[in-house]
C-alpha cells in the first residue's frame, strides 16, 4: 500500500480519531440537519438536499488541505457514511411517520441510491479541491503513476515534460472536482426539476 508508512505512524487511535472527525461528525450533522428541517420545522426537503450537498464537503477539504491522504478509502469511507446517513434519516422519518425504515419499491430505491450519491459526491468534490489544496500550498508534486504516465504520453502523442504532467493532471483534478460537484447537485436535486 502507498500509504502505508503514514498510516503506521498515525496508529490505530489516530485514524480512528480521524475517522470520527471527517466521517462520523458530518453524518451526526446531517441527521440533526434531517431532524431540524424535516421534523421540527417541516419545510421543503430541497432545503435538506442542499444541506446534504453543503455539509460532508468542507470536511473532506480540510482531512484533504492539510495532508497528502489515501484517496479510494475516503471514498468508499464516503459511500458507507452516505448510505448510513439516508438509513438514520430514514429511520428518524420512521419514527415520527411510522413509515418502513428501508426503500419498499424500485421508485425507493432509486431515490434512496440518488441520495447516497449525492453525499458521496459531494464528499469526493471536497476531497480533489482539498488535493488541489494541498499541492498548490506545499511543493509536493503529484505522484504520477508509470502506467498513467505512459498513457497519457500515448494520448497526447508525445513525451511530456515532468512540469507539463504536473500541470495536465492538476487540470483534470479541476475539471472532475467540477464534474463531482455537478453531479452531486444533479443526483441531490434532479427530482425537483422533474
């Protein structure tokens, strides 16, 4: 693993702690945000979607600005706190609704996977902008794999300087932390342009 030595020099307690931090406090936040909208105050659930996009961001751009992280566990980290945050809201709504907690029809399920990605998402945006970060703030250059490498000279048809690599792969960052973000937004909002 790439990673490993950080990860060793972290320790269990510092990655749990990490953990809590990125993963465990933005899906406390976003079942309070659930409870205050949705069952206190009873307002329009796109106020709960723009919270759901809004909310897990900031937290992967700071775990992301600070330090160079593991990027595909944070993602599938991502994945498992979307999908516990739409049970938990909707175990919340089943307690006051007396509604089934767990999807009953494809119609559900396809809401209910839109919604989890859309958290996902959001959290990957904030993952590459905290990259992007990151790698502007320090003089870390980004790891470039000998295979991506050798593809994307293949693509561009020629031998790419270090510094124009550097710079090809600091652009696509750019350009799929925008794709993330409009794709959170699509998959978090889409039902209310429908």
């Amino acid at each position: 693993m790439i990673y490993k030595k950080e990860l060793e020099a972290e320790g269990i307690v510092g990655i749990f702690l990490k953990i809590s931090k990125f993963l465990f406090l933005p899906l406390l936040i976003l079942l309070m945000a659930h409870a205050v909208i949705i069952v206190v105050y009873d307002l329009k659930l796109i106020y709960l979607r723009l919270a759901s996009i809004l909310i897990p961001m900031p937290f992967a751009f700071f775990l992301f600005q600070k330090k160079k992280n593991p990027v595909f566990p944070w993602f599938l980290g991502s994945l498992v706190l979307a999908f516990i945050t739409v049970i938990g809201m909707s175990a919340i709504t089943s307690l006051v609704d007396k509604t089934p907690v767990m999807p009953q029809s494809m119609i559900e399920w396809k809401e209910f996977i839109e919604y989890s990605l859309s958290i996902t998402f959001s959290f990957l945006t904030g993952i590459l902008l905290g990259t992007i970060s990151f790698f502007k703030r320090s003089k870390h250059k980004i790891d470039i794999n000998p295979m991506l490498k050798a593809l994307l000279n293949l693509i561009v048809n020629k031998k790419l300087s270090p510094e124009a690599l550097q710079e090809l792969l600091q652009k696509s960052i750019k350009y799929v932390s925008l794709a993330t973000t409009l794709l959170s937004l699509y998959t978090g909002l889409r039902r209310f342009f429908e």
